[in-house]
C-alpha cells in the first residue's frame, strides 16, 4: 500500500476483511446491504468493536429497532464486550426509537452532537431502512441524509456505516447509492442444501477490487474468507500430530478432530476433489493424517495421483516436519512400471498388464510391512491413476478388495477422487464409510461432509506461520 492510499484508507479491522481490500475510505460512507439475518448488523458490530480494541477509534452505534441490553447480549455470545469499551470511553450505544420521541431531525442532531463530543471515529446506522419509514417523503429523507451526511463525513471525518434492507444490490437503488464510497451486499444461500455466505463488494472509491465476491462466515463473529493461500515450502516446520481419539485415527488437524471426530480405525474415506484444485489445495486435508502416521512409527502405503510425484510428496511432507529418511523408512510408493525412472528406495513398480498380480503385491506389501511395524498402515491412493492403469471396472474393484484388509487389519484407507472418470464418485461412495467434498467458492477452498453430513467448512491458512497445519472454519 503507498503513503497515500495509507491515508487515505482507514483499517476494517474486521477478521479477514483486510486482506482482499485496502480497508474503507477515511471519512468516507459504507453501504452494507442485505435481506435480514444475512450477517449485516454482525459487520456493523465487528467494525465498531474491533476499530476501538485494535485501533482505540471511538465509535458509536444507533440502533433503530434494537435495545441496548439486547445489543450487549448478541455482541457477547460472539466474544464481543461492548460494556469494557463503555468503561473506555471508547463506545457508545443509541436507540433511535427513544430519540425519536423529539422528532426526526432533532434525533439526527443530537446524533451528530454525541460524534462530536465523543471524538468518535466510527458510525453505524442499524437500520437505514427501517429509518427511511419515518420521514414524510423520500425528498425529506434525502435532505436530512444530506446534511447528517455532510456533518458527520467531511467536517468530523468519522467513517460512517450505513445498513440497508434489499434482497440484491440491483434492487431499490436510492441517493444513498450514488453517495456512498463504499458499497457491500451480503447474502446466505444454499450449496447442496448447506449454507454459505457470499460478500460482494460493489464499489469502493479510490481503491481496487481484486475479489468481486468472498464467502465469509458468522461463525464466533463476522469473519472474512480470503482466497485460501498455499503453504510456503520452507524448513523448518513445527508438527506435532494430535492425539488419536478412541477408536480411532487424528485427521492429524486438532480443528478438523473437533468437527469430526477423526477418523475411525477401519474406515475408507472417500475425498471427492474437484478437478479444479490442485495438489496445493487439497494436500492440506490429506497429508496431516499421513504424516501423524509416520511420525507415531506406522507406516504409508502410497499410490499417487495422476500428476503427483513420489519426490513432489517426499517434499510436501517436509512441510509437516517429516525427513526424507523417514518418509522413505516408514513408507512404500507403487508406480507403473512404464513411468520415468525415480531413483528412490522402497518404490515398487506393478504390471498395469496383470491387475491380479498388481492386487497380490499391494497386499503383500501390506501383510509384511504390518509385521514389521506392528501396526496397521495408513494407505493413500490416488483413484485417477489405478483407473488409467487398469480401467474404469477394475480399478473399481481393486479398491472395494482392499477395503476387506482395512477393516480387519484396522488401517486407515484414503481415496483421492477427481471425478472426471464419468460415475466413479456413485461407484464407490456407496462403499465408503466416510464421503468429503473438496472444492472451491470465490478462491476460498471449502469442503463438507457427504456421509456423514457436515456443515460447509473454509479452509484458511497462514503461509507465513511455523505450523503447516490449515484453520477449519464453520460456515454459518
């Protein structure tokens, strides 16, 4: 950002949000716009709350339906409390339907008086909408808006949010519009019967727009979903796997053993990916599991995706604190016999000629490897490639054979799916135990749970931090 854009932009400070756009025009005004319960009054409240704790920026909030005590409460189930910046002098609350009781205008100028006095820094207005049906007329309501408007932006600078009720940004277009520098619709839809939010943004004056659309959460609070950034490769890396829960094996992410309980000893998971993603996208879900297997002395069984390298995997589980000379020590990686020469140790190289033969040395590979480490293995396969080594019917079987050793040696089996095959997904998601749908939604990489049904989760990492491990998030 230059000097000049630092001044003049001011920080949301609200999680996430700063990372698609500079922040919002100092002194400027910023329309948010939304049908009810589309998380407009929770960006309001993030703003005010997080502007006077990180920023120590006054800020006050009127509210034309709301109570204060009702306010207090909401803000504190999201961690917010309103009532330590009272203390502060740093927030104030105003119920418009009190002021009200001297008229309209009388209201707006007692308003502006307390921004003044206060030294506030911030505005929200809760709601427009509702404040528009007070007035006589649409001129009245615009005049007045003018003159608050002038007041409170340009002569006080206090950065001014204003809340509109519309089901779209298209819809009931008004002087408000035109005058904002800043313009935000929210909305709550459906994917696949789960909800997911999306923030667009419409316009913001003197500054770039680089993401149209973000999807974004109420989960603990308004938070922002970025487009999901890919893990720096770097050394070192701190990992620690998570306990395994009873019966089961960590997803090797404490987040995603919360949400789901990990995965069960004998369990084939299917993670159905789309097409679209790349290794670096989905690799964050898949590896954690893999890597707390080697890193409690267990062993992998590796078949990789098309496009995936046994040296581009030994390098992806550095990331997770694993060397080279445990991840060819505590794992065997089949190839085709007609794929590039890879001079690594424990690969074992199969006849796509001979499917049975093919079978037998993946499952004696299993048995002696079992015998060796005592444990039962963690087994990875990418589906895309045993389709195109053996076909559509045969892969499909290969993987339904194997699941019997899974479940009585108690192992842990991973299907890698890209639908692109047509009816490989309806093929074996009857079959697994676990069903996981990997994708994405304006840059965000978002996944939820098929079998068993789960909520949609972003997926958020920090490419800077020493943990490789990626923040699971509730879309709610």
């Amino acid at each position: 950002m230059s000097l000049g854009a630092q001044g003049r932009f001011v920080k949301s400070f609200v999680p996430g949000l700063d990372d698609v756009i500079l922040g919002f025009p100092r002194g400027g005004l910023i329309l948010v716009s939304g049908l009810p319960g589309s998380g407009k009054t929770s960006l309001g409240m993030s703003f005010i709350y997080n502007g006077a704790l990180k920023a120590g920026e006054p800020g006050i909030y009127v509210s034309t339906y709301e109570s204060r005590e009702r306010f207090i409460e909401n803000a504190r189930s999201f961690g917010m409390d309103f009532e330590k910046l009272e203390e502060r002098g740093l927030f104030e609350f105003i119920s418009l339907p009190v002021l009200m009781e001297v008229g309209v205008a009388e209201s707006f100028n007692m308003v502006v008086e307390r921004v003044e006095e206060m030294g506030a820094r911030r505005l929200v207005i809760d709601s427009f909408t509702a404040l528009r049906e007070s007035f006589k007329s649409p001129h009245e309501a615009r005049i007045l808006l003018q003159s608050v408007l002038y007041r409170v932006l340009e002569k006080l600078r206090c950065t001014t949010m204003l809340i509109k009720e519309r089901a779209s940004a298209g819809e009931d277009v008004g002087f408000e519009d035109y005058v904002a520098d800043a313009a935000i619709h929210l909305e709550a839809t459906l994917l696949e019967n789960r909800a997911i939010r999306i923030l667009s943004f419409i316009k913001l004056r003197g500054g770039e727009i680089r993401h149209p659309k973000i999807c974004f959460t109420l989960s603990k609070g308004f938070r922002a979903l970025p487009p999901t950034k890919p893990l720096k490769p770097r050394e070192p890396i701190s990992f620690s796997p998570p306990p395994d829960p009873p019966e089961g094996y960590t997803t090797g992410i404490p987040d995603l053993d919360r949400e789901i309980g990990g995965y069960p000893k004998g369990a084939t998971v299917l993670m159905e990916i789309d097409p679209r993603l790349t290794p670096r996208d989905y690799h964050p879900l898949f590896l954690p599991a893999a890597a707390s297997f080697i890193h409690r002395g267990r062993f992998i069984i590796g078949i990789p995706s098309e496009g995936v390298t046994v040296e581009s995997l030994m390098r992806a589980g550095k990331l997770y604190g694993v060397s080279e000379e445990k991840f060819l020590k505590h794992g065997v990686y089949f190839i085709e016999t007609t794929a590039p020469m890879e001079e690594l140790p424990n690969i074992i190289r199969f006849d796509t000629r001979d499917f049975n033969a093919a079978f037998r040395k993946v499952m004696d590979t299993a048995h002696e490897l079992a015998k060796k480490f005592h444990e039962p293995p963690f087994i990875g396969v990418g589906v895309d490639r045993l389709v195109r080594l053996f076909g559509f019917n045969a892969a499909a079987n290969l993987l339904a054979a194997t699941q019997d050793y899974v479940r009585q040696s108690e192992a842990l089996m991973i299907w890698l799916v890209k639908p692109i095959e047509p009816g490989i997904v309806e093929r074996l998601a009857p079959i697994a135990d676990m069903h996981i749908k990997i994708t994405r939604r304006h840059g965000c990489v978002i996944f939820y749970g098929v079998k068993p049904w789960t909520p949609i989760y972003g997926l958020q990492i920090d490419p800077e931090s020493r943990t490789p491990l990626p923040e699971i998030i509730p879309i709610v």
